[in-house]
C-alpha cells in the first residue's frame, strides 16, 4: 500500500507477525528484515468488496443489524437474535467455526456497547464482557482502542497517559478543552454513558411482484392483461431501485400445484416495460393453464445497474442502431447459447483462428499510438490483418474436421477426383489448390512437422467444400496422407 512516496504494509499473516512484520511497516524495511519474504500487492477495493458480502450474508444469516467496522471489522446488534442460537456465547462459537471453514482468522467480543466491542476485539482475544462492566474491561488496554486520532494519541502519550483506565480517570473539562469534544464523546460512548448511533447495512430485498385471483384464470388473454399490469409494476420498482434486468422469471401458479415457468435472458439490462411485455408475450403459448392459474408472480433473477444513457447531442447525426431488441426477440425463439459473432484470433491452424464472442460485446480497442522516437513507426505497411482476404475461407467452419473416405486423388499435389463425405459419395468437376498450412510448434511438439495442403473442390452438383489432406506426401512424419472435409462453401 503506497502512503505518499512510501510502500508500507497493509496486512500480513501470522508468520510475518511472529517475524515482527506488521501494518505500518516500510516494505524496504520488511524486505530488509526477511530476505525472500512474499510480498503481493494490497486490493483495497477487494477487501471492502469481500467484507461487504459478509457482510451481508451474516444480516441474512445471524441478526438483520449490521454495520462494517473500519477496513477490517463488522459489528452485529446481537439484541433479540442471540437466544435463537443458544445464546451469546454460542453463537459467537458457531460464527468463529463458520468464518473458519471460509478461510478466516477472526476474534469475536460481545459487550454492551459498540466502542467497548470494537476495543475487545483488536486488543483482547476477545469473549463476553459481563453486562455493566465494560469499565473494567477497558481499564487495562491502550488508549487508541478508543478509535481516537493518533495526533490525540501520540500527545497523550507525551503526557504519560498510556491506558484507557488512567484516561478515564481524568478530569472531563480539561481533556475537553485541550483535545476537544471528540475524545470525550468517545470515552462515553464506551462506557455507556453516550448512545453512538449504528448505521446498519440493509441489504437489497429480490423484487418480485404478484397477482393473485379471486377465480382462477385460463385464457391466454386474461393471462395477457395480467402480464401487462405486472410488467408495469415490474418495470416501476427496477426504476426505483435503479437497475436494469438480465434474466427475469415468470411463474403461473396452478390449481393442480404443477407451476409453469417462462425464463427470459435479455443481451442488456433493460427495463422499458413494452419491451419486456413484447418478450414474455410471445411465450404465453408455453403456458399451460391446465384447471386454471391461481397467481402470476414475476422474478427478478439477475440484474444490473442502469442509470442514465448518453444521447446523441446534433440532430443529423446518425445514432449508431440499437441491437440489443432484436437479439432479445430472436433469443426468445432460438437461445441465447445459439447466439454469437465471430471474432478473429491470430492463428495459423483454420480452427483456431475464429472464436465466439457475445452477440453485443464491445470492439477490440485500438492499440495505444506509439511515441515519436518508437521504431515500429517505421512500418508503414501496418500490422497484418488477422483474416487475410487473399486467402478465402469457407463460410461454414465444421468445429471439428471430418474425415472423408473412398477418396482418389494422385499425389503429392493433386487434388481429389472423388471422396465420400457422411455417406454421400461426391465427384469433383473444379478444384483449386493446394494451400499449405504447418502446424504451430510453439504450441505443441507433436505439430513440430504437421502439414495440412488444403484444396477448394466443387462436385457435380455445383456445391463447394474445402478439404485437405494431412502430410506432405513425402515424409511421414509430417502426416499419416488421409482426407478430412473441414468447411463448406456458400
């Protein structure tokens, strides 16, 4: 963790603390210290990340009330929760064990107040504080458990004051005076004699919206009009909570208990309501009412964030069109899985120079412009492209090549007369080639000396295939001379 021009450490395990090694530390030094220590980079924005998620698991697992403590604490109201777990102690038992199988070292103390919680918990191994005697407690640890600033630290130490029971003991007008109300406020709320307010984290509830009939419902437009009122609710509560769906879930509840289920996948967070209405419309014919549908209820199963969208500022210029309708309706239909562009990837081998990409994926981004003194502006040609047009590929690419038999071809560069591909026997009237292709031997050895000679053949009845053979027809090693169809034309 970089503070200033300096690196210091921002945490470190056990082995390091025995070896002296704590937060604070200048990296130099600790290097200094402990030659070969292990030293990776501080994921500040990943801890906070991670300690909101438990954090809100334990107010969906423990208690309903919980607020972070600092970088690396929770504080969990336990009033009213505790006996549901067999009591205060057992259940900062059962919490240990499970922060233990997760992977984390922690220590749990239970007092009356929030301060007196927070200093059990970084200074002692923790435990109960009896009811009242936070005092007590207190009395013997260091005065910044207090969570007070370390200039008021650092001058209280000066004077002598090294405990929060030697502090405590101090006339309340003159610490207030020389170090203000803050550190006042702070020796009574950890003691009780001062509320300290508890900002809890809530965490965000699933939306879901329900309809439930008086009778029972079975035509496909009543289930139509009860679509659209629910969409519309749907739609007004994404907007409130400021988010845009994914994947959303329409539910019929049947009278026979045997629910229908309509799952919708969307390209991009979206929450017009007449597009999401258009989506599930078209699947009320997968809907089977049966006896009747009891109630309609509408699942938000992914989301994410959508707020406000850039528009185009001049009136003639072209916005560039919105996709992200139209995959929706044809993934309704068909499957998102059987959705995808195609991307180039530079490679040699045919099939390993195209790969899926998402439907709405953003383009490459350009490569940064290189600096004036940089030697490849001499190139004035450029890169090469990826798919070179003068070398013309198949506009179907089998995922894997298939091989062809009954083949007669005359060798070393002749193309085949006639092969049988899938039962079906072919004769070749035009052919072009061949195209030699080596395998990459930076990948693997066993391509050190593979070689493809692919050829461009059209048969009798005008279809256009492209196959090759593997080997060179000279050296063995470079293949074993059998036939293989790997994309067809047009």
């Amino acid at each position: 963790m970089r503070t200033g021009n300096r690196v210091e450490i921002a945490a470190a395990c056990r082995q390091a603390r025995a070896l002296g090694i704590g937060p604070g530390m200048p990296l130099a030094q600790a290097r200094a210290q402990v030659p070969g220590l292990d030293i990776r980079p501080a994921d500040l924005a990943g801890d906070r990340a991670a300690l909101r998620r438990l954090a809100l698991r334990a107010a969906r697992r423990w208690c309903p009330v919980v607020m972070a403590d600092g970088e690396d604490g929770l504080l969990l109201d336990l009033t009213g929760t505790a006996h549901l777990f067999g009591g205060e102690g057992a259940m900062a038992r059962r919490i240990l064990r499970f922060l233990a199988r997760a992977g984390f070292s922690a220590r749990i103390a239970v007092a009356d107040t929030i301060g007196a919680a927070h200093a059990l918990a970084r200074h002692t191994p923790g435990g109960l504080c009896p009811p009242g005697r936070q005092g007590e407690a207190l009395a013997g640890l260091p005065i910044a458990a207090l969570r007070i600033e370390p200039r008021a630290v650092e001058l209280l130490h000066r004077l002598g004051v090294e405990t929060i029971g030697a502090l405590v003991a101090m006339p309340r007008a003159p610490l207030a005076r020389r170090f203000g109300m803050t550190l006042v406020a702070r020796i009574d709320q950890a003691l009780g004699a001062l509320p300290e307010p508890f900002d809890p984290l809530v965490p965000h509830e699933p939306i879901l919206i329900v309809e439930r009939f008086a009778e029972p419902i079975a035509t496909p437009d009543a289930i139509a009009h009860w679509m659209g009122v629910l969409v519309a609710r749907f739609a007004e509560a994404l907007a409130q909570a400021g988010l845009g769906a994914r994947h959303i879930e329409l539910i019929a509840d049947r009278v026979d208990g045997v629910p229908q289920c309509v799952p919708i996948g969307l390209a991009r967070a979206n929450r017009d309501p007449a597009h999401l209405l258009r989506l599930l419309t078209r699947r009320i014919e997968g809907i089977e009412p049966g006896y009747g549908i009891d109630a309609l209820r509408l699942h938000l199963r992914r989301a994410e964030p959508l707020g406000a969208q850039a528009i185009v500022e001049r009136l003639d210029e072209d916005a560039p069109p919105d996709l992200a309708p139209l995959v929706d309706t044809l993934a309704t239909r068909i499957g998102m899985a059987r959705m995808w562009r195609s991307r180039p990837v530079e490679s040699d081998v045919p099939e390993r120079s195209v790969a899926r990409a998402g439907v709405l994926d953003p383009p490459a981004r350009a490569a940064a412009p290189l600096r004036a003194d940089d030697v490849r502006r001499l190139d004035q040609a450029g890169p090469p492209p990826v798919w070179h047009p003068d070398w013309p590929r198949p506009a179907r690419l089998l995922l894997r090549p298939e091989r062809v038999d009954d083949v007669i071809a005359l060798l070393p560069d002749q193309p085949p007369r006639r092969f049988t591909w899938r039962g079906q026997s072919h004769r070749v009237v035009r052919a072009d080639g061949p195209e030699r292709i080596h395998g990459e031997w930076w990948r693997s050895r066993a391509e050190t000396h593979s070689v493809r000679d692919y050829f461009r053949v059209e048969d009798e009845a005008g279809r256009r295939y492209w196959l090759f053979r593997r080997g060179d027809g000279e050296r063995a090693v470079t293949g074993d001379l059998g036939w293989y169809l790997h994309g067809v034309f047009g």
